[in-house]
C-alpha cells in the first residue's frame, strides 16, 4: 500500500470522521442547547430558593406570632415574676427592680409561692 499524499489523506479522513463524528454546525448547535439548559437550570434554581425563603420568612414570623401569644398567655396567669441566678449583676438587679422581677441568689431564698 503506498501512502497517500497530503490533499488524499486529509481527504481520507475528513471522510472517515464525517461518518463517526458529527459535524461543526451540529456541535455548535448542541452546545449552545446545552448552555441554555444550564442557564435555564440555574433560573429554576434561583426561583426555587426565593420561593424557599419566602415560605422561611413567613414560618418565622408565624412562629414569632405564635411566641409573641404563648408570652402574653403565660405572663397574663403570672403572679410573679421570678429570676434565681447566684451571679445576678447590679445593673441586671436594677433593671428586674424596675420591672418588678423578684431576684434570689439562691432558690432556698424564695418565698413560698
């Protein structure tokens, strides 16, 4: 077999990998589809986590909601309001005195409720 010259050989291949591969236009064509898959991809997912967010927004402002009633509820039935802390500070003192939040060192010191 001789080898062939330059012009026969490319041509050789051309034809041999126009039969296997696809050809320019083809993969151009199907990179382009594939960056608009990913930028689709990337809008869906960006919309997925505004939804997401916006349904966390709402749950936490239903659960501080909910918070804010069971502290009115509790605080509504309290008779006193107790802190017992062996290291309570002097100006947290002042402000419970304010409050008129009983503060104890120790629970022995508490009154019979």
């Amino acid at each position: 077999m001789e080898f062939p010259t330059f012009p026969e050989f490319r041509g050789y291949i051309l034809d041999l990998t126009r039969r296997e591969y696809a050809g320019w236009a083809a993969t151009d064509d199907r990179f382009y589809e594939l960056l608009a898959e990913l930028r689709r991809d990337r809008e869906e997912g960006a919309r997925k986590w505004d939804e997401q967010n916006r349904k966390w927004d709402q749950h936490q402002a239903e659960q501080r909601e909910e918070f804010k009633r069971i502290h009115e509820e509790i605080m509504a039935q309290a008779q006193r309001l107790i802190v017992i802390s062996p290291m309570i500070d002097a100006r947290a003192r002042q402000v419970a005195e304010r409050l008129g939040i009983e503060t104890y060192g120790d629970s022995l010191e508490v009154q019979a409720l």
